[in-house]
C-alpha cells in the first residue's frame, strides 16, 4: 500500500447527500502508511454527527477488508460549520453575512429547468413587493443573472477591498458575469471555485438586505458544499420541471439540503404548462408531476409557472418579467404566490 493508491481508494467514499467524494472536496488532509498500518486524517465541518460517522464507517469499510492493511486508523476532526459562528442579525437570526436578515438558496439537481430566470425572478417579485433585495450568482460556470438584468458593468471595490456590487432595478447584484467578457469561458477546479464562491459572499459589500438569493448551479458538487459550510441558509428552493427526468437530480437536491439541515421551503414547477390564446393548457413537459412529488416528498408546492413567450423576451431583454406592469399575467400571477409564500414561510 501507498499513499497514493489509499488516495485512490477513498475517492470511492462520497461526502454524504452529495455526488463528489471527499478527496476531491479537499476533507483528505494526511495520509501515512506504515509497517501495514494506514492512518487517514479527515477534516469534516458539519452540525450533523450522521455525517462524520458516515463518512468513518465509508472509509473503514474500503481499507478494512483489504489484506495488505493489518490496522486502519481514520481520525476524524469534525467542526462546526463556519456559519455557526457568525454575527446574529437584529432578529438574533445566526448569519456570516452581517446586515442580511434572510438567504436563500435556488437550486436545481439539474440544468435547463428555468432555474436562473426563477432566481431573478423571485428577486425582483420580492423588490417589487418593498423589500431590500440581493441576488448572486454562484453559478461560476454559466453565470446569467448579468443578461437577465440588462447590465455589463464592472463592479469596483471599497479601499478595504471589498466588491461592490451592481445594482439593477433596485436590486444588488455579483455575478461572475461581470467580471469577464461574454465569450470567455471560466476554466476554474475545485479549490478556486471554492475561493470566488466565498469572495461573493463574504468580501462582497452587500449592505442591509432583508433578503440574499442565491443562484446555486446545478448539481450537487464544490460550489453547493462550500455555501452550506460558509453561511446559515434560510433555506432552500428547489426547481424542476413535471418530467421524470428532471424530478430525479430533483431529489437528489432535497436530499443533499437535508443531509447538512439546511430548510427546504418548498419545491417549484417551472414550464407546467403552455397556454394558447384560446385558454387551453398544454403539459408539454409533463402534467402536474411537481405537485405529485411535493405530496411525496411531503414539502410544500410552492407554485407552479406556466411556459411563456413573455418570460423569455423580458429575460433577454434584461428585465425580468416580474417587474413589468402586467399584474395580470398568469406567469407573474404565480410569482406573486411564490413569493408570499417565501414570505409567509421564512417569517420576514
């Protein structure tokens, strides 16, 4: 046995709720070898000790059947989440980003189910509704929120180099689309997605912000794993689609929050429907499946949003279509639901 060959074996042990193993999220801190015996010492932050027992029992079930280890030792050093040990805002609420009463998280288990035009969406339903209001993008990778609010600036930075953020419609915005030209590609790995993901929301000057959404990328991988050790989340909204398909990675998103107890809100059927001139509903991508896996899931239905033309223009025009004046719309119709919802939900 080597070093590098435990290295590979562990990599079969995932962090649990998620799809990455822990060598690639960093928890790996030393490995020896010696005379037989393998000693792996793993630094965990989480409240919940299931974790950490988990994740002892994973890695002793991978070294201890192996004839070439006559003794294996995994010294776990479990701490509590940064978050933990935050500032208390005025409502005593524990939260690492002083002045933000509120955060949560939009996520999704995979891409293209409306999970950015949610996000923007919700942010400015909520600025329309009179609240202070912040939006970051932590998708690194295929940042959006930039379009979607019409803005190409480049933010500037305070003498104690902290960013400051754009603000659109009212609204306070970081984007790692502001920080680079439309064409180039993000070409970051795990540690230094790590790195931009807590400068958002840590060195960003985000001032007081009844409510922070976050834009989670898709998936279950660095980006979600440093926020929910970073911050104290409100909680978290989780969108798909009816299809089958897409209420699978779904699942895997709820599960991933209830493995580090972060609050599910509620769950989002976006696309539920088309709806032609005449009235009649269209289930293109399926009828009702979200409100059936709420039911399942027993999680509240947040609401459901039809597809729309109107959605997709104000989008690429840069303004979402929440605040537009067309209070009448069924698309902003649920928005406003939604958002009460939210409200009613996390007590602001």
């Amino acid at each position: 046995m080597t070093v590098d060959s435990v290295t590979e074996l562990l990599k079969q042990v995932s962090y649990p709720g998620f799809s990455r193993d822990i060598v690639s999220f960093g928890l790996v801190k030393n490995i020896e070898v010696e005379d037989g015996t393998v000693t792996v010492d793993i630094s965990v932050q989480t409240s919940d000790p299931k974790v950490a027992e988990k994740i002892f029992n994973d890695c002793h079930a991978i070294l201890d059947p192996l004839p070439e280890v006559k003794h294996a030792r995994v010294e776990l050093d479990v701490q509590a989440p940064a978050a933990q040990a935050g500032n208390s805002d005025s409502t005593g609420a524990k939260n690492s980003i002083p002045g933000i009463k509120k955060i949560i998280a939009v996520a999704s288990g995979k891409g293209g189910v409306g999970k950015s035009t949610v996000s923007s969406n919700l942010a400015a339903a909520l600025s329309k509704q009179g609240h202070k209001v912040g939006l970051c993008d932590c998708d690194l990778y295929g940042p959006s929120v930039a379009h979607m609010f019409g803005s190409n600036e480049r933010p500037l930075a305070t003498e104690d180099n902290q960013i400051i953020p754009i603000e659109a419609h009212g609204i306070k915005l970081m984007s790692m689309g502001f920080l680079l030209e439309e064409a180039s590609p993000v070409i970051v790995r795990g540690p230094l997605a790590t790195r931009y993901t807590q400068q958002f929301l840590q060195n960003v000057e985000w001032g007081e912000l009844d409510y922070l959404i976050l834009d989670l990328p898709p998936g279950t991988g660095d980006i979600q794993l440093t926020i929910v050790q970073t911050i104290a989340l409100t909680g978290a909204v989780i969108v798909t689609t009816p299809q089958e398909v897409a209420l699978i990675d779904a699942r895997k998103a709820i599960s991933m929050f209830d493995k580090v107890n972060v609050p599910i809100l509620g769950l989002v059927e976006n696309m539920a429907w088309f709806e032609c001139d005449l009235g009649t509903r269209y289930p293109i991508f399926g009828d009702g499946g979200g409100a059936k896996e709420a039911e399942k899931l027993k999680i509240p239905l947040l609401g459901q949003i039809p597809i729309s033309i109107q959605t997709r223009q104000q989008g690429d025009s840069g303004k979402p279509i929440t605040l537009t004046d067309k209070d009448s719309s069924p698309v902003i119709k649920s928005y406003q639901e939604i958002t009460s919802k939210i409200v009613a939900l996390t007590g602001t």
